[in-house]
C-alpha cells in the first residue's frame, strides 16, 4: 500500500520477542509492519482484519432480520426489536474494544 506524502523513514531497534510481536500484530490486522507501527506511534485505531469480518457478518444479519421484519408485517416485532439491538450493541462491543 503506497500512500502519497510517505516519504521519510524511522527505524528502530527491537528485540527478537518485540519483533515477533509486531509481525504477529501486524498479520492479524492485515497491516505492513510500516503501517502498524506508523498506527501504533500515532496513536491511532488498529482493528483485526476478523474483527471487520465479524461486524460485516453482524451488520449483515441486522439487515436480514430488517428484510423479515418487513416480510412478516410486525409479526414477532418486539423479538426482531431485540434482536436488532443486540447486534448493534456487538457492533459496539467490538469497535470499543479494538480501539483499545
């Protein structure tokens, strides 16, 4: 991922856990090493490539339960009602704790 205006480099020392550590980091997130330490210098979010999944899959299952509720004219409103709130609250939960 080539970004304009990325033109100058910092290095740094590490130790052999400490890089494994970043590697491993920077995998989960889908991220260049550059990138995740770029991220994590500037204090800003990095979120796990399976976390995106997950809330994809949950926003997906939200827009079901939508297209049922629809469907079904109201029947069973107050369930699909709880339903829907429950995956927004997981979409929550997620982004809160990936911006940890």
């Amino acid at each position: 991922m080539r970004r304009d205006g990325l033109t100058k480099r910092i290095n740094f020392r590490a130790t052999p856990l400490e890089h494994q550590r970043v590697l491993a980091d920077a995998k989960a997130a889908g991220l260049s090493v550059s990138e995740i330490a770029r991220r994590r210098c500037l204090k800003q979010p990095i979120q796990p490539k399976s976390d995106l999944h997950i809330i994809n899959e949950l926003r997906r299952t939200g827009g079901l339960l939508k297209h049922a509720l629809t469907e079904t004219k109201g029947m069973y409103a107050p369930e699909m009602a709880e339903a829907l709130r429950e995956v927004i609250l997981a979409i929550k939960r997620i982004q809160a704790g990936s911006s940890e």
